[in-house]
C-alpha cells in the first residue's frame, strides 16, 4: 500500500517494480467504476485502515503480539506465527496477516497489516470474553485456574482465578491424559490383564459386540469414559486404580462383564486341586497372544486335554515347569507331550528332583503340588 501511493504521487521505492503498481493502479480504478466510487483514489491512508478491512477476509489470521518477543504473535485460529527480523509491522500490538507460511512450530508472516482494536472489538464484539478458565500446567504437573480476558484462542491477559470449577477441572485432567498418554494413568498388571482379555474376546468371540478397549480406542474415547472419572478431582494421582477399572468397565452391563470373567477367566483349576493364574497378552497390532498357563508339571497327571477357554475355542499354552519352577516344555497338545515326550524329561529329571513324583504312568497318577514325604 505504501509503495501504491508512492507511485499515485509521482514516487516509486527503489525495491519497487513500476509495472506492477501501474497494474494495481488500473485495477483499483477497475473496481471503482464497478462499485460507483466516484472518487479518485486517496492519496494516503491511516495506518490501520488497510488492516481494519483485511480482518473480515482472514478472521483466522487475526494476531496479538506475544508479551516478551515483539516479533511473535499469538492468532485467533490457535497457532503462533513469527514477523522477519526487519519487518516494519514488528511491534504492533495487533496486526492481520495476509499471506502467511504455515511451518511445524511457529508460522512466518510473508504480509499483514496493523489492526486497531477499536475496530476489532466493534466487528467482532462476541468474540472477545472474559471468564474462568481451567488448564493443565505440565511443568508443575498441577491444575492452574486462571481468569482470562481472550479474543477467540488469544490470551489477552491472565489473572489467578479462585475455586476450581469442577466440570472444568474434570476437563483439563482429561486433556492431560490426552497430552501425556494413558501411561499416566495408574494401571495395574490386573487392568493390563483385563483389557488384553476384552480384546482378546472381541477377536475370539466377536458375536459378544465387546466395546473396542485398545490403547488408540480409549484415547479416541477420554471424553466418554474417563472425564466422568474425574469428577470432583483436581490432581492426576488423585484417581485409584478402583475409579480406573471402573471407568474402563464402563459402557459393560453386569451380565457382560459376568461374560468376560466366564469366558476368558483370570485363573484355572488344575488336577493338583489349586487354581493357577492366566496370562493375556496383546502383540504390537492389537490382535491377542496365546493365553499361556504355567503349572508345575506334577499338577496335571491325570489330565488328557490341554485346557481351553472362550466357550472351548482357544486352547491355553502350557508352560509345563520343573518342581523348582524352571521351564521343562511349551505346548498346545498335553496329550502328544505325555505319549511322546514325558518319558525323556522324566529320565532327565528324576535324578534332579528324587523327591518329587515321577510315576511311568503320569495319565493315572495322582496330580499334586507337593513333593513326597522324606523317607518315602
């Protein structure tokens, strides 16, 4: 603009191409004639004039200068943008930019223009408030309640504010977990067991309609199951392993939880008369791993058939184990490792266990988890 009307007054800036303005120039006179502007253009304008028009075609572009860098700006869209180091607009308090290069952390301004706030606030009026505010401060890993004057996504100022808003504060968690991940959720191995069972059901038995609980699921989802979580909190750690399984259950009726426990239970009864713990696993992609049962290998004589859970669908992977707890064979079919293999490993570890049971028929021994008496 200023370049233009250097050149309507006989004045062309050495940077300035003389062509291009006189192109600009019949333009405008163009557009003068279309709109029944009589008047010849003016020869000068006030510094805001220009701004003050461009607001209403880039309202997204709309910039407040940041409090410390004269060179940074805030924009009403949420992002931040930066001025060149010799920019004439470096400085003012509010400008518009009209060209703009969007880059990963701040945007450059190729072109704008100062805007005078007076007539920002009479254009747009709604879009300056005032009012409590509650946000997650990563660095103090608090709640910090603030009362702020802002124009749509600019911070025009920020004062501490008093009582923590509940449904606010419930709200700013919530946007801290979608910022740090799930990991800053207390989960327990239980919780971890839990949801590997879920999704392991839904691709097991996908006619139970399970709700989807994987890790990229639940974080699409915060709104939905873990904000009601954080009523009345104002801290992280302030939610319990209790509250989190809760929340994660939500959304799961009585009877469908009655299911998930049925079908993919956490433990198992073995012949030795005890019950041995399950384990769930979920691979890279989400799909479910082999649920593994690991029992001493004296617990099961007697038993034929590899166990199975999911209503008989999926056999469990025996982790067969050495009286000290050692690993002695993996498998999927007890019936082929008593037939086939049992008699090797007994050979083997009968001399390094003498105490405990190593009968030549383990499919009528008697199953135990004891070693025998001395002297026997």
């Amino acid at each position: 603009w200023r370049a233009l009307a250097a050149f309507r007054n006989g004045r062309v800036a050495g940077d300035a191409h003389r062509g291009g303005l006189a192109t600009i120039d019949a333009a405008a006179r163009q557009w003068r004639r279309r709109v029944r502007e009589d008047a010849s253009a003016p020869a000068e304008l006030d510094a805001h004039v220009l701004g003050d028009l461009l607001i209403h075609a880039f309202p997204d572009r709309i910039g407040f200068r940041h409090a410390t860098d004269p060179l940074r700006y805030a924009l009403s869209n949420g992002r931040t943008a930066r001025l060149f180091d010799d920019s004439s607009l470096r400085g003012e308090p509010w400008i518009v930019a009209s060209e703009l290069r969007f880059e990963a952390r701040d945007g450059l301004i190729l072109r704008g223009a100062p805007v005078d706030e007076a007539a920002l606030r009479q254009a747009f009026p709604e879009r300056f408030s005032t009012g409590d505010h509650v946000r997650w401060d990563a660095d103090r890993r608090a709640l910090v309640a603030q009362r702020e004057a802002r124009f749509d996504a600019i911070v025009l100022d920020a004062r501490p504010a008093g009582r923590v808003d509940p449904a606010q504060a419930a709200g700013a968690l919530t946007e801290a977990v979608r910022e740090l991940g799930l990991e800053a959720l207390p989960w327990t191995p239980g919780l971890r067991q839990w949801q590997a069972r879920v999704q392991s059901l839904r691709a097991w038995m996908p006619e139970l309609d399970l709700p989807d609980r994987s890790d990229a699921a639940l974080l699409a989802t915060l709104d939905q199951w873990l904000r009601p979580a954080f009523t009345g909190k104002t801290r992280l750690d302030a939610l319990d392993e209790a509250t989190l399984g809760e929340a994660l259950k939500s959304g799961l009726d009585w009877s469908l939880r009655q299911r998930i426990d049925t079908l993919a239970p956490t433990r198992i009864a073995v012949p030795s008369g005890l019950e041995r713990p399950i384990d769930y696993g979920l691979e890279h992609d989400g799909s479910p791993r082999a649920p593994v049962l690991a029992v001493k290998l004296q617990e099961l004589f007697g038993l034929g058939d590899t166990p199975r859970i999911a209503d008989g669908r999926v056999p469990l992977t025996l982790h067969l184990l050495s009286p000290g707890g050692k690993p002695l064979q993996v498998t999927q079919d007890l019936r082929s490792f008593w037939a086939n293999t049992y008699a090797e490993v007994r050979k083997e570890m009968k001399g390094r266990y003498p105490r405990h049971p190593w009968p030549d028929d383990p499919w009528s021994a008697t199953a135990t988890h004891r070693a025998k008496p001395r002297g026997t």
